[in-house]
C-alpha cells in the first residue's frame, strides 16, 4: 500500500444540494450538533485541506475548537492542532485571511510558477511548495504523506470536492443534509459536473445528528480492497495447475483484519483459505466485515473437504467483494456467487477490475 492519506471529504449541503446560498454572507447549513461533529472529526485528522476560493470567500479559521479535543491531541502526542494546507492554482492568496494567523504549522500548495509570488505575499506565514506545472492533486498527496500525514480531512469547496472524487482520490465522503430549501439556481453546489467513476458508493452510518442526516459513503473503498487483493496475487508461488488469487478481510470501520494469497503457506491453500485462519474464529468483528478475493471463491474443491465459500458462510462474513468470476480454466460451473448468495452473503462483483486479475493469470491455459 501506498504512504498517501486516508483522504475524508465533508461537506454540509441542503437538500437541493446546495453548500451556499448567493447572498453575500455565509449560509450556516448546520447546527450547533453538527458543528461539534464536525469538531471531532477535525480532531481526528492529521491535517485539513480547503480550496483557495473557499478561503477566499468564508475566511475561516480552521480550528479545534473543543479544549478537551485539544488536550487529547497533545496527551496522544500531537500538536494541538491538525497541519492546515490550502491548495491554489493563482498563488494569489490574501496574507490577512485568519487561516494564517491561527493554530499551527500551514502549507500552501500551488504551481510551480507561481510559488515566487505566493512565498513573497505570505511573507514565512506559510511554507509554500510547487506541485508542478499545475495544482496536481495527487503529488499534494504524495507530499502529505511523506510528511507523515496519515488522515485527511478536505473541507471543501466544490472545485475541490468535485476534482478528489473525479480522480478517484476520496476514500470517505461525510455529507450532512441539512432540512433547509436554498432555491438558488446559481448557488454553489456539493459538486460540479465532471466525469465522475461509474458505480455505487458504499453507504457505510446514516445518523440523526441534531437536526441533520449525516451520510457517510465510502466512494472507492471497494475498488482500494480489491485492487489491494489483485496486488496479493502478484505475491503468489508460480502454479501452471492453479489461479494466483488475492485476498483481504475488512471490518466495517474500514480496517484491515487479515489479507492472503494462494499457496502462501502450502501448495493447497487458497487465498480467502488463508486469509481467514488469520482471523480468530468467531471474532465479532467478522460479523461486519468484508472479505474482497481478486477471483470469486471457490465452490467445487478437490483438495480440501470445504470449499472457500462454505468457510465464509461458516465464519459469519455478511458480504464479499470481488474482481473477476472463475472461468471453467480448471473447475466447470463453479458458481461461488450463486453459493454465497443463497447463503444470504451480500455479493458484488466488480468486472471493472476484472482485466487486472485476469492479467496476473496470464500465464495460465484459456478455457
């Protein structure tokens, strides 16, 4: 896995999908509860990101505003508070925003062209850096993760939200709805129209917080497991008699439980086989967990008395995520899905991916 962040976007919106209204003063979407949700959320973080129009037009502070929250931090070990970065295309950002005179260390993300200009108007309020010949969302990534940044939170504002989930760079998205009617047809948005990836989000909590609905959607968690499990498979011993699979179990907070791959251990083992005797029996967490294979599991086994979906069924494991569906290179009419369906296992299949594990079984006879 890579060192970028965990990437979370927030975002308060009304239920037209607005985050503004055209007035000149700043719509306030949430309330007092929601505020202070997204006050611990802020303390979670390593850092928080918001948009140079964002900064120019609410001019926010961008604080911990809780002192227990802030206590905690520095009893965990951390600054007060969270690294704050701003990320611009102009380089024109006003020295007097109260971004840069509150809270602690700043960085300022630009191209390179302009960091002259950006370094001389900030004056060492912030460390500047060029992200190249445009504001690359992916290098400002890169850099927060070699700076340690393992958790971050984008605050916004639409050109920002929109340009992580176009490029597929969000990992979590946290959308409280607020009961309110904006009507404004040229008011900002959530997002803007851009060539977003095809699929579902994973809708992970729906909750009541004061009077707003908080959605929180995982945009790209399946496809980051899976693509996880289709780089485990490229660990596998060579066999020219059996497929080279991947396999990752996550609960439902999104954390890793146990990941392995065929013949890790022994010439028989399969990769969710293995995967799973990583993991206590009857461990609680199971119960909410994912289990994502770069190949459907297998339901027709010689060399072992249970099939790979009999021991997810077995283990608890309400859903399974995974990339390419076995062809009959070995088994005829597997039908892992089938089996795991009528089990009542949550089964998607994802055939986007599926070139990409097929690509690591090149190496084996077409059927």
């Amino acid at each position: 896995m890579d060192v970028r962040p965990y990437v979370l976007l927030s975002c308060a919106m009304s239920i037209d999908g607005h985050i503004d209204d055209g007035s000149p003063e700043r719509l306030i979407l949430s309330d007092a509860a929601d505020l202070d949700r997204v006050d611990e959320v802020r303390a979670g973080s390593d850092a928080i990101l918001i948009g140079a129009g964002t900064l120019r037009r609410d001019n926010p502070r961008l604080l911990v505003a809780s002192p227990e929250r802030r206590a905690r931090r520095v009893a965990e070990g951390r600054q007060p508070y969270p690294l704050k970065v701003v990320v611009t295309e102009s380089g024109e950002l006003d020295p007097e925003l109260r971004f840069w005179h509150h809270g602690g260390h700043k960085l300022a993300y630009c191209p390179d062209a302009a960091v002259p200009r950006l370094r001389a108007a900030l004056g060492g309020l912030a460390e500047v850096i060029g992200l190249g010949p445009r504001a690359d969302l992916e290098r400002l990534l890169d850099d927060l993760g070699r700076r340690g940044v393992r958790r971050l939170m984008v605050e916004g504002g639409s050109s920002l939200h929109t340009q992580f989930l176009a490029l597929d760079l969000a990992d979590e998205l946290q959308l409280a709805i607020a009961p309110v009617l904006v009507g404004d047809a040229f008011a900002p948005r959530f997002v803007d129209p851009a060539p977003f990836p095809a699929g579902r989000m994973v809708l992970a909590e729906t909750r009541q917080v004061g009077d707003m609905a908080v959605l929180r959607y995982l945009p790209r968690h399946h496809r980051r497991w899976l693509r996880l499990a289709i780089e485990l498979a490229r660990r596998c011993p060579p066999s020219a008699t059996a497929f080279s699979v991947g396999a990752v179990i996550v609960d439902e907070h999104g954390r890793e439980l146990a990941r392995g791959f065929s013949r890790e251990t022994g010439p028989h083992v399969h990769a969710e086989e293995q995967a799973l005797a990583r993991v206590r029996p009857g461990d609680p967490r199971l119960r909410g967990a994912t289990l994502y294979s770069s190949l459907e599991p297998c339901a027709k086994r010689a060399s072992r008395p249970r099939t790979c979906a009999e021991l997810i069924v077995a283990a608890g494991i309400p859903r399974v995520v995974f990339a390419w569906r076995e062809p009959p290179t070995f088994v005829a009419g597997a039908e892992g899905a089938r089996v795991l369906r009528a089990a009542g296992v949550e089964v998607v299949e994802m055939p986007e991916l599926a070139e990409a594990a097929r690509e690591v079984n090149a190496h084996l006879p077409r059927p």
